[in-house]
C-alpha cells in the first residue's frame, strides 16, 4: 500500500490517475475486500462530493479547509508504535488489535486469488471464539515458534518471526494460526476428545473446564496446543498430556514460580514435544528429568523425582494454618474443585457451569454463639483457614449458609435433592463439627490431594 499512496495519494493529479485506471480496468482483479478498492472507493466518495458543489460552495469549503484543517505527520520507529498512536487518536468505534493488524499485515502477503477465502476465514475464526481469544491463540503461537518470553509487543514479536523465518508471511501464518485455532476451539474451549471411552472423555473436559476458568495462568496452553497439532488423533495420549501438566504445574504454583519462571518451564515442555517422536517419549520423560529454572540471576529446580522433596513443596501450602487466603483465594478454591472432581461419581459433573463458586468455611470466621463452646480462641485461629475447614457452594447457598450451626448449616447445604459438590456432600458423614472432625476431613483430603498430585513415576 505504501507504493499505492506514494503514486495515487502524494502526488499531484494522482487520484484523478486513479479514478481514470481503475475504470479503465487496470485493477480489475481486485475484490472489494482489497485496500487498493477501499482507497478507490474513499476517493470517488470525495470527488463526488466536490463535484456537487456549487462555484462559491467550493470557494467556502477550500477557505474552511486552509483556515481549520492541520496535517501533521508522525513518525513512528516500528510498525505496533504506529497502530499504538492510531488507537490512541481514533476515539471512535473498535479499537484495533494486534490480530487486527497481523491480519492485515499478512494479507498484503497472500495472492489475490486467495486474499478473499483468507479473510473469511480468519473473520470466522473471530465470530467462533472471539477477538479476545483469537488474540491469545496467537500469542500462544508466538510462544511455540519463538520458544522464549516475550520480549517486545506481539506484531514485534511476529515481525522477528518472519524475519528469521521460523514462520512466513502471509499464507502460512494464516495456516498455522487457522490450525491452533482449531485444536483451542476443540480440545480447551469447548474439550472433547471422540476416540477414547465416556469416562476419560469427561475427566478430560472437567479438568481442562476447570483449568481454563479457575488456573490465575495459561502458560499450560501452549505446550498441549502443540501437544495435540504434533501427534493428532492419539487422544489417549492427550489425556495422560493434560493431566500430567495440569500436576506439573501446579506444583510449580505451590513451589511459587514466578510467571517467567513458568513460561520457562512452559518453553522447556515445548522443546521436548518439538524433539520428540512420539507422544510416549513425551510422556515418560516430563517427570523423569530436573528442571533448571533461572529466577533472577540464580537458577533453581525442581527434581520430580524425589518424592520428599515434592511433598514438602506440596505440603508447604496445602497445609498451611493460611490456606484460604493463599495466593488471593485462587489456590483454596482450584484445589477444592480439582478434588471435587476425583471424588464425582457421575461423568461428567455439572458444577463446571456454575456461574459463582464460593469457599465456604465450616467453622465460620466470626464465629459466634455455641462454636464458641466447642473451640478455643487458638483452636479457631489454628483451622479456619485450612483446607480441611473449607467446602464449596454456590454462591446463592453460600449467603444462605451464614454463620449458623454446623446442624444448621447442613440443613442448608442439602436444602435440594443433590448439592453438586461432593466435596461438600461428604459433611452429610459428620454429626457434629469439632476438632477431631476437622482432623479427620482435613488429613482425608491432604491424602487425596497427595494422590492426585505427587508424580507417579
């Protein structure tokens, strides 16, 4: 387009040249989708309107023109600047994104024949998912071709792609991101996997479900995005993928990674998938090998081979006297759900569609009247807070609940015929609420979650 400006827009007569060409048919390949029929399209529009003026109407608009209109030029030192100050000063209507501009970027690079089937398609994508999500799917991209952190702004980033031609422009990154937007819609957006039986194709949408929604990160995507484009149709082995990553990582989240120590752990997983040549390599090697992870200027790791070791990382927040409050809420609340979810008996259970899931404490924060009775004011300050203390509810039964009695209480969390939890529906086995109740859930759970959690090698 650049070349297009510089002979139709800035010089003199040119756009009377390209009225003239472009009835003359010297553009007829174009489609309207083409910028070249746009910029054809603005012009007629202008010329139009000039000539339906009259002598002094044009007089007063030029006289209006010179006395109130400015042009400035800027200059910018790379492409995503400039769209960045174009947001800036549109005002009006949607702001681009950097898949707006990618897109158009590329499609400068695609055949004219195709240009148009290119468009539809990537518009498709952007109904289907979203332009939000469209916006991490490619992002997720950059991750897998670039193997590092992002370093600069994503139409930078794509820029250094092309230039070392990990990717190229036009066709191909239409392809590639057409395809990850695929396996996303199918495999993390709305999960499914067809070839494996009922039970596994549950576990495996309740678990990417509840990653998806309630995991504070999303460095998993990109390695089990690849995952799933490297070795197609083994869905068995995609499942044994998602749950081994979805351990891996939360391991590191309780072992506190940082998020460039997760996207490292992220890129390091997407080596390993690249380098493999199958996916039982893949499987047998995640946690068989120590992982060096730079924090700073030191490095340190996590050897998944030691059990000791992991369970004291595990241990050191799932048994933490804070556990509720343990990074802002989101750990007690994932934990909780993800063992919900092994203690289901149906497939495929529904509380994934719940629009509010709240923590709710057994024994009351602000405990009042007869809990008062049954615990001490150290006794109260020592178990509020920890995992076996915690349940779920949403959140309509949640304000229902209140501060009442543990009698009390059940009668609400059991008001309906099934609550959907069954981590809160084992409380129906307790009689009363003390500590020794409490001992007995919270050890039950540390047990499952240790299950759940500690590699099996």
């Amino acid at each position: 387009m650049e070349k297009v400006f510089s002979e139709y827009v800035y010089k003199v007569g040119g756009t009377v040249r390209l009225i003239e060409e472009f009835n003359s048919g010297k553009f007829r390949r174009l489609d309207k989708d083409s910028p070249i029929y746009h910029l054809y399209e603005a012009v007629s529009c202008f010329r139009d309107f000039v000539d339906g003026l009259s002598e002094k109407e044009k007089k007063e608009f030029l006289e209006y023109l010179f006395k109130n209109v400015y042009f400035v030029k800027i200059v910018t030192n790379s492409q995503s600047s400039a769209f960045r100050l174009f947001n800036v000063l549109n005002t009006r209507g949607l702001p681009l994104s950097a898949a707006d501009i990618l897109k158009s970027m590329n499609l400068e690079s695609v055949p004219d024949e195709k240009r148009r089937e290119y468009f539809r398609m990537w518009r498709d994508a952007e109904n289907d998912i979203g332009r939000e999500e469209l916006e991490n799917v490619i992002s997720y991209v950059r991750t897998i071709y670039r193997e590092e952190k992002a370093k600069k702004e994503l139409v930078d980033e794509f820029e250094k792609i092309f230039k070392d031609k990990l990717l190229k422009k036009g066709v191909e990154f239409f392809d590639v991101t057409l395809r990850f937007v695929d396996i996303y819609r199918n495999k993390i957006r709305e999960p499914k996997l067809e070839t494996i039986y009922a039970e596994k194709r549950a576990r495996y949408e309740t678990l990417i479900h509840l990653m998806k929604r309630f995991l504070p990160f999303s460095e998993w995507i990109p390695p089990l995005l690849l995952f799933a484009d490297r070795f197609r149709g083994s869905d068995d082995a995609l499942y044994q993928f998602a749950f081994q990553i979805e351990r891996k990582f939360f391991i590191e989240w309780c072992a506190d990674f940082t998020t460039t120590e997760r996207t490292t752990s992220s890129i390091n997983l997407i080596r390993l998938i690249k380098s493999s040549q199958s996916p039982k390599e893949v499987l047998d090697v995640i946690f068989r090998r120590p992982e060096k992870i730079r924090r700073g200027r030191q490095s340190r790791r996590i050897d998944f081979t030691d059990e000791n070791a992991v369970k004291e990382i595990l241990l050191s927040k799932l048994d933490d006297e804070k556990f509720y409050t343990l990074k802002g809420g989101k750990m007690a609340r994932y934990l909780l759900l993800r063992l919900d979810m092994e203690m289901q008996e149906e497939n495929f259970p529904g509380y994934v569609n719940i629009a509010t899931i709240t923590v709710e404490h057994i024994l009351p924060r602000t405990p009042q009247g007869r809990w008062l009775e049954i615990f001490s004011p150290s006794e109260i300050e020592k178990i509020v807070d920890k995992l076996g203390n915690l349940a779920l509810l949403n959140k309509y039964r949640n304000s229902k609940a209140s501060n009442y009695e543990f009698e009390k209480k059940k009668e609400k969390y059991f008001e309906v015929k099934r609550n959907p939890f069954a981590i809160t529906t084992m409380l129906r086995d307790y009689d009363k609420w003390d500590m020794k109740s409490f001992e007995r859930r919270h050890k039950e759970l540390l047990n499952l979650a240790l299950k759940i959690y500690l590699p099996k090698l």
